[in-house]
C-alpha cells in the first residue's frame, strides 16, 4: 500500500495568495468595469535592466556555436558568478566569504524551503511571527511540527514581531537549535540592526544553534548603519547560512537566479557532540537534487555586478523605495502606523482592526489590491502590508484612491 505523507494534511488550508487571487477574481467578475490596482504580492514590475538583457542575449548567441556551446554546468553555479558575488556582495563590504562558500540556485524559496533537509528532525525550531510561509511549511510538510491549533503548529517557537519590540525580536530564554531570520523583513518590511543581529550570532554560539538569514531583500538598504549581511557580525560565520535572491535585486522573479551562503566552517553536531561540517552536505544534496541554472542566466546575474549594471539596477530599486515613499507618507497622513518602506519595498500598516475586513475594504472601495497582515501569521492580525512593486503611475493613482475611500 502507497501511504502518503500525512505531514501535508497538517497545512493550514489555503495559501495566502490564492485566497487572496480567489476574492480578487470574484469582485473583477461583480465588476467588470473597475480598474483594479495590485500592491498585493511581492513580484517586480519593471523589465529586466539593459545590462542583464545583453549579456543574456549574448551567452544565448554562445549556446548556439559548436565552439562556445555548454551542457550540463556545475551543479554550484559557474565560477565567473561565484567569485563575482564573493568579491561585491561580501569581500567588498569585509565579509570573509570565498567563492567556494557560495552556491548557485534558481531561487531562496527553493534554498529556504530545502536547507531543513540537512537538520535532525528532532529540531527546536524558531520562527519569526509574521513570517515568509515557507520556512513554516516546509517543516511542517518534513513533520518537524504537531498539528495546528489556533493558527500556530505545536512544536513550533514562534519569535513575535509586534510593535513592542520594533518587529525585531530578541533571541528567546527557551533554547532552540535552528532560528529563521529574514530582514529586510517580508512581511513588515523591518531591518536589523547591528546590535540585534549581535544578540542573535551571540545566542546561536551561546546555544550551539544555527541562523539561516533570509536576505532576499538584502538591496533595498539604504540605512548605511543597517548591515546588509549577517556575516558583518563577528562570528557569524561560525554560525549562520545567508540566503540572497537576484529576483528583487534585479527583477528576475521569472528569470530565476539566487544563491546560498554555506561558510566552510559552519558545523552542525552528531548525537554524541561530534562536529558535523555543514558545506559538504548541502554541497551533496546541490549536486544530488539539483542541475545548476542556466548558463544565459547566470551570464545575466553576472552582469548585475558590471558597472552598467550596478548603476540600472540600482536605479530600479531606487524606483521601488520611490514608490515605498509615496505609499507611507499617504497612509501616514491619513492617520494609520506603519513600518517599512525606507529599507524594504512593503510597508507594514496597522489598520486598527481586522486586517482581511480592511483589505476586502480597500478593494471594494478603492479597487486596490493589499495583503491581509492575518496571512502572515498571528502577529499579522491588525496589519495589512502594501507593496511597492508597481508603476508610479499606479502606485499615485492607488494613493489617490485609497485616501478619497478611508476619508470618506
Ligand atoms: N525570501 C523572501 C523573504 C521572499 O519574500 C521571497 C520572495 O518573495 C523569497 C525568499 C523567494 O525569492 P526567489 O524569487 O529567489 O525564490
């Protein structure tokens, strides 16, 4: 008999954007006429930058003559984009990280969601409230968690993100072994400071336990005292996995590029306190359950670090935190708190009340599109989170229409 994973039976029912895209479609149905305006979920709008489109095109030019023809590439990505992320992205910013500690992939979801592969199941597990759903539910799906009550997986330790603490929380007095952190924040858009990631590598050297730091929204920081990753703190190498993404980077959601940091050194333990070293297994489980990405892909991810691209895509995140303004200082003058924006493209508003009320009311009302805080988790309750992925154009006009609904 072919039994099933039952772990999947434990998943809360249904995933936030498809609620999200059902009601939606029901109310573009009702109204046919209205123009709807998505600052809901967090996909780029602009096109891709013209330094990334040529060298794509180029290597694509490649693929096509016998003598510069590629197959299969390595499995860890090839090393002109490896050692040009280690040079810019860590060296540059006195990060001890070397090429051979970065790791190519088509995505921080699929690194994020499959890095708990390589743990024990008897894990204690911290995970931020409101959080990014994949952390909770790929180890609800591996059966790392009991069922879920009131929202919340039992087993779970669950970081609150709330008001009180800045949407920062501090290490927990309970001791857990594998802590999810993610900043700039989805959803809140908070960013760490120096001193709260401190705390956090302190904790996890304290404890034996190991971070994984979620930086998909790494180049939205503008804050020149906020580090842009965790490895500007003091040993943190010893104690932590850095997840970075080039889909908001350099808008390639669709293009699909990403990378995982494993330090060489990073160790995990045995049951009898034997030291485990971490890079040889995920280099095993890359090379086993992976293909690499494409070689016209990372060609183009390459070129995000060339000067020309440095600068467009620079500019186009510059776009982004643009738009983020125009988004909190309208909802901030129409009397709402919120958090986000100036280092991070969504903006975290408490809405004073239910927050899947408020988002029906601004689509019904102003016909735009946000995410209800409640998806994200408990902590989410109260929030909405808008996004700044849009044309400026749209982002004013939803502005627009967002203060003509709540002042009425
Ligand atoms: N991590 C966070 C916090 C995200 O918000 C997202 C995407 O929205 C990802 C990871 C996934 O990024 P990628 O497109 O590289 O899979």
């Amino acid at each position: 008999m072919i039994l099933a994973n039952e772990n999947f039976g434990k998943l809360q029912s249904s995933y936030l954007f498809s609620e999200i895209a059902k009601r939606v479609a029901a109310y573009q149905q009702a109204n046919p006429e209205v123009k709807i305006i998505r600052l809901g979920i967090g996909d780029v709008t602009l096109p891709l930058a013209p330094a990334c489109l040529e060298a794509m095109h180029k290597a694509v030019d490649e693929l096509g003559h016998e003598a510069t023809f590629r197959g299969y590439g390595p499995e860890q990505g090839y090393g002109f984009l490896r050692e040009a992320i280690a040079k810019k992205d860590y060296q540059a910013r006195g990060c001890d990280i070397s090429a051979s500690e970065i790791f190519v992939s088509d995505g921080s979801k699929c690194d994020c969601a499959n890095i708990q592969e390589l743990f024990a199941q008897t894990l204690r597990i911290a995970i931020p409230d409101p959080v990014y759903p994949v952390y909770v539910d790929t180890n609800v799906m591996a059966g790392r968690t009991g069922p879920a009550v009131d929202g919340r997986y039992e087993g779970l330790h669950y970081l609150e993100s709330t008001a009180d603490n800045g949407f920062v929380p501090a290490p927990p007095e309970a001791p857990v072994d594998l802590i999810y952190l993610c900043f700039p924040n989805n959803p809140t858009g908070a960013v760490a400071t120096r001193e709260q990631l401190k705390a956090w590598v302190d904790y996890a050297k304290a404890n034996k336990a190991l971070i994984l730091f979620d930086a998909a929204y790494e180049a939205f920081i503008r804050d020149p005292s906020i580090p842009h990753s965790i490895y500007e703190i003091e040993g943190a190498k010893d104690v932590a996995i850095e997840f970075r993404s080039f889909s908001k980077k350099a808008g390639f959601t669709g293009v699909r590029c990403a990378f995982t940091v494993v330090p060489e050194n990073l160790v995990a333990y045995a049951k009898d306190g034997s030291e485990i070293r971490v890079h040889p297994l995920w280099n095993r489980r890359h090379t086993t359950k992976f293909n690499g990405v494409s070689y016209p892909v990372q060609r183009a991810a390459e070129a995000v670090y060339s000067s020309d691209g440095e600068l467009q895509t620079t500019e186009q995140v510059d776009y982004y935190l643009g738009n983020a303004k125009l988004i909190r200082k309208g909802i901030e003058a129409l009397g709402y708190a919120c958090v986000g924006g100036d280092n991070s493209p969504y903006i975290w508003v408490n809405v004073k009340g239910d927050s899947w009320a408020f988002f029906d009311r601004l689509l019904r009302e102003a016909q735009v599109v946000t995410t209800p805080g409640a998806g994200f988790g408990r902590c989410g309750e109260g929030y909405v989170r808008i996004s700044a992925f849009n044309s400026r154009a749209k982002v004013e006009e939803a502005m627009a229409r967002i203060a003509k609904a709540l002042r009425a």
